[in-house]
C-alpha cells in the first residue's frame, strides 16, 4: 500500500471516517473529502496522528453542487500524480424531516444528487486518473435499501418520502456502477458496489430516528475487502451484501431502464 492512493468522499464522521483510520495504517496516501473544512481537517489531523507515516490531503466540495463536484476532480487531477482506489460513500439518509423534500444547488431532488449524480460525476470526472493508475477501483457505497426508480417521477415531485429518495437513489448508484463497469472492462479499472452493514451507529441513521444496530467499524470491512482483498482484482460490475457476491434489485438489470437512467444522468450532471 506504499504507494497507493486513496479517495474517500464522506470521511469527516461515520464509516468514512472508519475507512480513512483503517487504511491509513496500511500506508501510502489518503486523499480525504468532507464538506466541512472544520471537521475535514479535524479527520485529517487524526488519521495523520493514527499514521505519521502516512500521507493525508484533504478535499472540500459539497456534494450538492455539481459545479464543486466538477472543480474537486479538476483540482485532484491536477494535484495528484495518482489515483489507485475511489470510494463513494458520501451520504444524504432519509433525514431528520422526512416528508420535507429538499433540493440540490442545481434543483434536484437532493438524495438522487448526492447519492447519485455526485458519486458518477466525479467518477466519469476522474477516470483519466484512474485509468493512467491502473489497475484501479472504484466501490461504490450503496445499500440494502432499494426502491425502483420510477421515471415518470424521477426527482419525487410526487410522493415524496426520504427514505424512498434514499432507497431510490441508492438503487440508481448500482445501476451506474454496472454500466460503468461494463464501460470500463479491459481498461484495468474495476468498479463495484456494495451494502456495508445494516443500520450502522451513523449520523443519517439516527437523523431518520432508526436505532443503530452495529458499529462502523461492521461496514469497514467488507468495504476496506473490495478495495484490497488480491483475489478480487479482477471482480467488476458486482454487488455485494457485505461480503457476498449476490443479486441487487431487479431493475438493476433491465438494460433498458438502465439506458435511460444514463441518458437522464449525463443531461444533468453537464
């Protein structure tokens, strides 16, 4: 891991953070995102004092704002002379208001911008690094959690509940990930996605008031396996619960609704 390079969106607070402490023992370079430059670098000075060998960088950019998505992977690429592994595990839950129904800075639907359009854009927007890096991974941070996407009501203008925008957006983020996948296949970089753990002790967890059922540290290491483990180097296009290799929703395998949802997500992500 010396000379790795890792980009972990999210890592200010939950498994994030647990993330950047893990690998941060293994070495190398941590690139951490959060949208908060107080608690940002409050992770940063912890990880480097987990790790003093270690080397952090940190990212500032909401998640919210595809224009600050867009400029975050402008300034990674021309900052970092490598890229080895992104993880996309930045979160909007289910909310503390549920049946309030928020909007990004581009007028979407808020769960779909963060959890979706956010995690693509910087993905598509850092492939060139990836690519140059290989071989690369990408994991993608989704969850059990998953609810069709009706695309005569894409943005929940009808309808709308947060856990349902979550759980929807969610299954919106494996869709992308095996089109990318597919995309991808023969260039060295793998991209997968996965449910970490069920209920973890998390802020979006008890936001929503749902009762944590285990630690972080429970969706940490099926996370830190697709990013490391040698005997999945070749592994792509995968859904996993936890560590097992199993079946996402069903509409994430109808190639038409998947059509559609790519076409929807490059018009809007510009």
């Amino acid at each position: 891991m010396s000379s790795h390079t890792t980009l972990i969106t999210g890592a200010t607070q939950g498994m994030g953070r647990g993330i950047a402490l893990d690998l941060a023992t293994r070495g190398g370079t941590l690139l951490l995102h959060g949208r908060d430059r107080t608690r940002l670098d409050a992770v940063a000075e912890k990880v480097r004092a987990a790790a003093p060998d270690t080397t952090v960088r940190t990212y500032l950019a909401d998640l919210a704002d595809l224009d600050q998505v867009h400029a975050m992977a402008a300034r990674i690429r021309a900052a970092e002379p490598r890229l080895d592994a992104l993880v996309n595990n930045a979160v909007a839950g289910g909310g503390a208001e549920p049946l309030r129904r928020e909007l990004s800075r581009q007028g979407h639907e808020l769960r779909f911008a963060v959890n979706h359009l956010a995690p693509y854009a910087l993905t598509r927007d850092l492939l060139p690094l990836l690519i140059a890096s290989a071989p690369a991974r990408v994991v993608n941070v989704a969850s059990i959690g998953q609810e069709a996407v009706d695309f005569d009501n894409v943005m929940l203008e009808h309808d709308y509940e947060g856990l349902r925008a979550y759980c929807r957006s969610k299954l919106a983020m494996i869709m992308a990930t095996f089109e990318l996948a597919a995309e991808l296949d023969g260039t060295g970089v793998t991209v997968n996605t996965l449910h970490p753990a069920h209920l973890m002790d998390t802020e979006g967890v008890r936001a929503y008031g749902l009762t944590p059922a285990v630690g972080v540290e429970e969706g940490v290491r099926p996370t830190v396996r697709l990013l490391l483990d040698p005997d999945l180097e070749s592994t792509t296009g995968r859904y996993f619960d936890r560590f097992t290799d199993t079946r996402a929703h069903d509409q994430a395998y109808d190639l038409r609704a998947r059509e559609r949802l790519m076409s929807l997500t490059q018009s809007l992500i510009g």
